[in-house]
C-alpha cells in the first residue's frame, strides 16, 4: 500500500452513494451525505404493503434502494397508475416542505428496501447545519417543480414521479 493510498478516504457507503445520486441530494458533497446519514432511516417492505394512503398526512420522503413501488390515484371508476418508482428514485417530497395531504398511494410491488427522511428532521437539519438544511430545501423546490412544469407540459410518461 502506497502512502497515496493511505491518505485517500475510504469509499463511500453504497447507502450514501445511493442518497447522493437522488435528485434531493445530488449537489451534496460527501461530508454532507456523512451527515445526512442520521437523518435517514431504512424501512423495509413486503410486496403489496403499504408505505402510505392517498389523502393520508405526509411526513417526509423516501428514497427507493431496491426494489418497486407503485404509486396510483383514486379516478372517478377505477385507480389511475401513475408510475413505477425504482432504485435511485425518491418519492413523497412534497411533505419535506409542507404538512398536507398525499397526493397518492404508494405501494411495494415485491420486497423492497426505502430510506425515509422525515419535515422534522428536516427541520432539525436546518437548525443544526443550516446550508445543507437550506440546499436540501432548494432540491426538493426544484424537483417539485420540474414535475410540475412536465405535468402542465402534458408529459403523461411516468418520468413525472421522478
């Protein structure tokens, strides 16, 4: 082993590399991503469990590491699929920012695996580390707003969840 070597930090856990390749997180540096690691809480599902109700109080986001959900809404005669979400996906962002209803219902289609980040810890984030707190807050408001902008676009391809 080099002294080169030994100066190089060691590789990034592949939970932190997923988190950082999400929108939300992507303009994270590597420090922040350490950080962000005890906001974060790993929830597995079984296939067909529910994350959470269409009308139900949203609390924060989540991030797909393996695994699919679905996510539908309530139509006027049946439910109205809005999409896959896969590994590397995040869905549920809009409660970072705001205490409201979900938009829709979002199920694991077979074993999955989710990082979930609650407002409040958000918010204790923004308290604590008040850039990084501030920067995740951006991320989310220009996820948000990139889906919009493709919704009124008529983007009907399920790029919109992501």
């Amino acid at each position: 082993m080099s002294f080169w070597n030994f100066l190089r930090p060691p590789p990034l856990d592949p939970k932190l590399k997923l988190v950082g390749s999400t929108a939300i997180f992507q303009n994270c540096t590597r420090q922040e991503l350490e950080t962000l690691r005890l906001y974060l809480h790993e929830r597995h599902y079984l296939a067909g469990e529910i994350v959470f109700d269409e009308g139900e109080e949203g609390e924060g986001v989540y991030i797909v590491a393996s695994g699919k959900f679905r996510a539908t809404r309530k139509g006027m005669l049946k439910k109205k699929n809005l999409g896959e979400i896969l590994p590397g996906e995040c869905f549920g962002e809009i409660a970072l920012l705001k205490s409201s209803c979900r938009l829709a219902t979002v199920v694991a289609e077979e074993p999955s695996v989710a990082f979930a980040m609650f407002r409040s810890e958000l918010e204790r984030l923004a308290d604590a580390r008040p850039r990084l707190g501030f920067k995740v807050a951006v991320q989310v408001a220009r996820l948000m707003s990139s889906r919009l902008h493709r919704f009124l676009e008529g983007e009907t391809d399920t790029s919109i969840l992501s």
